[in-house]
C-alpha cells in the first residue's frame, strides 16, 4: 500500500465535505473548492474522516493512490487554514506597488508589469513593497500564481537580485577574476 494513500484524513469540525461519485466538494471557512477524481479510486467518508482506497496494486493506481489523497488534504487544510506563499524582491529600485486592478511590479524593465491574480488569490505587500504575501484556499492555483510571479525576474546567480521565495537560497557565483600575466 501506499504510505500516503492509506492515511486517513482528519475533517475539522467546521469542514464539510460532499461525495457525488469520483467529484468532491470541500466547505470550509475559507471558501469552497470542488475536484473531480479519477474514478477508479474509491473515496469513503467515515465520521469525521477520509479514506481513499485502490481497486488494484496496478502500478497506475499505485501511482493515482497517493495523489488523490494528497490533493483531497489539501482541499481540506486550504479552506480550514488556507496556505500562504511569501515573495522576496531583492534589488535596488525593485519594488511592487498594489493597485485596485492588480499588482504592479517595478523589476528594471523599461516598463512596469500588472499582475491580475485570480480572485481566489488574496495579495498583501510588506516592508515598502519589498515583500509580496499571497494568500489562497486553493495550493495548486497560489503556487502556480507565485511560480509566475517570480518568472517576471528570477534571482540572478552573481548579484542575487531578483524575485525569490522567502528563505530560497541562491547560489552566488564569482564574477571576472580579472586578467592575470598581460
């Protein structure tokens, strides 16, 4: 069996959840979010607990065991807590700015990018628009968000300026060693 298909998961008490065949839909304080499965997966609610079961030891529903169950505690912990990603600009000059239709970002270019993230995506700024904080109920919609936000100007290799996950270590490379003999 699968390490991670075969754990339970833990409903909170104040998470609803609704099986209609291989579609699931997760209520919670945060919000909703509903997600259809494979349907050779078998999801059982259990008082206040999930299983996920496999029909076969095939290797394809092996494969599918683990990721169902993970997907599905996700949904549970993104609308009981909600998952939060934090952004580092790093530069001189760089900075974001919200605005009421979206993020603006100032990263060296000619011109400033507006970012729109999805409604789901709540945007906060910190430290004078050095630090970008998302918020969403959703895992797989804020890491894509964040996963594009920092593709607008990833972290270079020799001065470390760019936009970079908090606590994201960069690799610093040495620059010219300059000539040497003439």
């Amino acid at each position: 069996m699968s390490r991670i298909g075969k754990k339970p998961i833990d409903i909170p008490a104040d998470v609803t959840v609704t099986l209609q065949g291989s579609e699931v839909t997760v209520k919670g304080p945060n919000g909703e979010l509903t997600q259809r499965f494979h349907p050779d997966m078998q999801i059982e609610q259990e008082d206040a607990k999930i299983l996920v079961t496999r029909p076969t030891d095939m290797r394809r529903h092996k494969e599918l065991h683990g990721l169902t169950r993970s997907l599905l505690n996700n949904m549970v912990v993104g609308v009981s807590q909600g998952f939060e990603i934090r952004l580092e600009i790093i530069g001189t000059g760089y900075r974001a700015e919200l605005l009421p239709e979206g993020l603006k970002l100032s990263l060296g270019h000619s011109h400033d990018i507006l970012v729109v993230p999805p409604s789901e995506v709540k945007v906060q700024l910190e430290d004078r628009g050095r630090l970008i904080i998302l918020n969403s109920p959703d895992c797989a919609l804020i890491g894509q968000v964040a996963a594009d936000i920092r593709k607008l100007r990833p972290p270079e290799p020799y001065h470390g300026k760019g936009i970079r996950y908090s606590g994201e270590q960069v690799r610093q490379k040495a620059g010219k060693a300059g000539k040497v003999g003439g």
